[in-house]
C-alpha cells in the first residue's frame, strides 16, 4: 500500500517546520501527479525544473511569484491556501478514534472543504472510510498521501503510518502490520497517537504469538496511564491480555473476567468486550456456553460472532449443533470486507457437513493455506492448520507435516 515503508524511517526523523511552504509543496506536488503532468511540464515558462522539485521536497523558502504562477497556470486559487484546514483537526480525529467516538469522526469527515488540497483533510477522510470499513476508499486516499510522502510533517507521516497499520489489522494482515510498525514508535506530539501506537504493538504481538513484544507495550500503556487514557480501552485490552493467560491458567482467569461487565449503552464496546470473554471462554474449553451465548445474544451482524459458533459447534461435536450452527452461517449475508473469515467459517462448514475429507483437504490447499502468510486469526488459523498437519500424518506424510510446522514455527 505504501510504496516504499522503509522510506518513511527517514521522513519520520526529520523537523518539518509547520508553514506555508509545506503546503505549498504538498499542493503542488498532489496537483501535478493528479493531471499526469511532469516536471518539466509543470515548471515551463515559470521556474526552472531543479527549483520546482526543491520546492515539492520542502527543501526551499519558495518565492511567492513562482507559486503564485504555478497555481495560476493549473486553476488553483492561492487565497485558499491553508484556510480549509480545519482547527486542531487531527487531535481531534485521534481523541475520537481513542475514545470511540465514531459520530465525532463522520463530523470531522462533513465539515471537510475540499476546494484545494491538503494532507491533514486527506488523513481525516482515511480513518472515517477505515471505520466505514469503505476499504476501496481508504486505499485511494493512502496512495494519494504516499505518493507526496516527501513533503508530509513527520506527526502526519506518524498518523498516515498508523492508519496503514490500523488497516492490516482490521484485515488480519498481522505480518504486514508488523513489517510497518518496525516505523513506528511513541514518540510524537499527540498523546493519543502514541497510545494508540502502543495498543497496535499489543495487538499485533498478541496475534502473531510476539508475545513479549505484546507485554512490553502493555506494560508501557497501564505504566503511562492518565485521564486521558479511556477506561473502556483498558477494559479491552485487559480482557485480551487475559485471553492469552486463559491458555494456561483459565481457572484463574475465570474468576477475574467475572468482574468485566458488558454496557448495552455502548453497543460497540458492549460486542468488544462480550467478544473476548466468549474467546477466554473457549480458551476454558466451554463450548456449550459460549454456542449458547451467542445465541442467546443473537450477535450474528457481527461476523466474528459467527466465526466462533462455528468454531465451538465443531468442538462440541454433535450434529444438532452442526445443522444449527451451519444453518445460521449460511443464511448470513457476508460482506467483501469479511472475505477471510468466510474462507474460515466455511472450512467449518464443510468439515462439519461432507462426509468426503479430501474436499476440506481440496477447499485448505486453494483457499486458506496459500494466504496463511497474509491472513490470520489468532484462534480459527489454529484449527485448520491443526486439521491440515493430522491429515497429513495421518497420509504419512510426515516431511510434509514437519516443513509446515517448520514455517508455522518461524513465522
């Protein structure tokens, strides 16, 4: 998505004064690409072609004349420059993003003036279409701002950065958001944007099984802690912490996520936390309550609701909870953005419906092995690799089996 990550080690290590010149660079820069135009034919009868790609790279104090010229010779009105930046936008976009605050974040979104082109409108409008789930959208936006990376402040390079790595995670592209966030580090103006930055690192280690990488932001976040800092995050973020020591010490854990109550007010924070109390439960082994409880709960909009019906059906291993279970997962209508956790679900589907293995083998090899690098779940991966190295054992397969545990293991 990004064309160059490694670029954007250097443009976060630089001071880009906040100025009329940088806008002037990004506005001319955006401009030009957009109508295809070169340099040369840009700067022809106005300045010469090594002034105009300084001044693209910020690397100059341009004379007004020249700017005036270049924006006179595409349509732009230079009066416009700067007034359509809305005030403090960009904290605030964070503190929403932060707090959940979706309907600030479409507010921001309505108020943007488009009439001339700026970075920090462009970041708003990445994280409302990254919330819409509008992922077609937010692409376009991040290759408009990657292609004028160079003339970006470093804290907008840092949120542009972000945004990339949000959107791997919301994907389950955890190998990607890991290669991104090598960039990334606490280390910026905003608060929210280093806290988030954290909670990224938290995430990502947790999935991927980085599971130090995972504690030490963690422990970084809850040290760090002030009134700023949202206690519904915390909440999160515990009870995902508590998924991970669910593996080994569930008894302990099921006492203490006894406390975590779920608000029906907050409908979004309410599936969050009601999301990782049903995995702690999985991790304990309590299929039936958890197939009950998302029943019971009817939360079947949310497709990672689905997911771990089928996941606990499959366990719980009787055919009337099958037929349910393939039933509810069939009749849903699944969105683009839930491609890979249909390709999950429907490994369930059919392990707990056909009676012929080597289509589940057929539906591993051409559907979920080849992304298995790309794409991951941090409980459904488990059970088809699982499924795939017994068969392979099973068919005496055993040089297969290990080079895939081989792989799973360095991965």
């Amino acid at each position: 998505m990004i064309t160059k990550p490694e670029k954007l080690k250097a443009l976060l290590r630089r001071k880009t004064k906040s100025n009329k010149t940088y806008l002037y660079s990004q506005i001319i820069k955006n401009e030009r690409l957009k109508r295809h135009m070169t340099l040369e034919e840009m700067a022809k009868g106005i300045c010469s072609v090594s002034y105009l790609c300084k001044v693209e790279k910020n690397a100059i104090e341009p004379d007004e004349s020249y700017i005036k010229a270049i924006f006179e010779k595409v349509n732009l009105d230079y009066d416009k420059v700067g007034k359509n930046i809305l005030e403090d936008g960009i904290r605030k976009l964070l503190q929403y993003y932060l707090n959940r605050n979706y309907e600030g974040i479409k507010v921001l979104y309505e108020e943007i003036e488009d009439s001339i082109f700026n970075a920090n409108n462009y970041l708003i409008k990445g994280l409302y279409f990254l919330n819409k789930k509008d992922y077609r959208e937010f692409r376009k936006v991040i290759r408009t701002l990657d292609k004028i990376k160079d003339t970006l402040l470093r804290d907008d390079v840092g949120v542009m950065l972000f945004l990339v790595v949000e959107y791997y995670i919301e994907t389950y592209q955890f190998n990607e958001a890991y290669d991104h966030l090598r960039y990334l580090h606490d280390n910026f103006e905003y608060p929210e944007l280093n806290w988030l930055i954290h909670e990224q690192h938290f995430r990502v280690g947790l999935h991927l099984g980085r599971y130090p990488m995972a504690m030490k932001h963690y422990l970084k976040l809850m040290k760090n802690i002030n009134i700023g800092y949202p206690t519904k995050k915390q909440t999160i973020m515990k009870l995902m912490l508590l998924s991970l020591k669910a593996e080994e010490y569930y008894e302990e854990v099921e006492k203490e996520i006894m406390n975590f109550q779920e608000e029906t007010d907050d409908y979004d924070y309410y599936q969050e936390v009601f999301y990782w109390k049903l995995v702690i439960l999985i991790k304990g082994r309590n299929y039936l309550e958890v197939f009950d409880k998302i029943i019971k709960e009817d939360l079947f909009q949310d497709v990672r609701f689905i997911g771990l019906l089928v996941y606990a059906a499959d366990n719980i291993n009787d055919e009337n909870y099958w037929r349910q279970a393939v039933d509810i997962a069939e009749k849903h209508s699944y969105q683009e953005t839930d491609a890979f956790l249909y390709k999950l679900i429907r490994f369930f589907v059919l392990k707990m419906t056909s009676d012929k293995k080597h289509l589940v083998i057929e539906y591993l090899k051409y559907n979920l092995l080849p992304v298995r690098n790309t794409y991951y779940h941090h409980l459904l991966s488990r059970a088809y690799e699982d499924y795939y190295v017994n068969y392979l054992c099973n068919s005496s397969k055993y040089k297969e089996a290990v080079k895939f545990l081989s792989k799973q293991r360095s991965g």
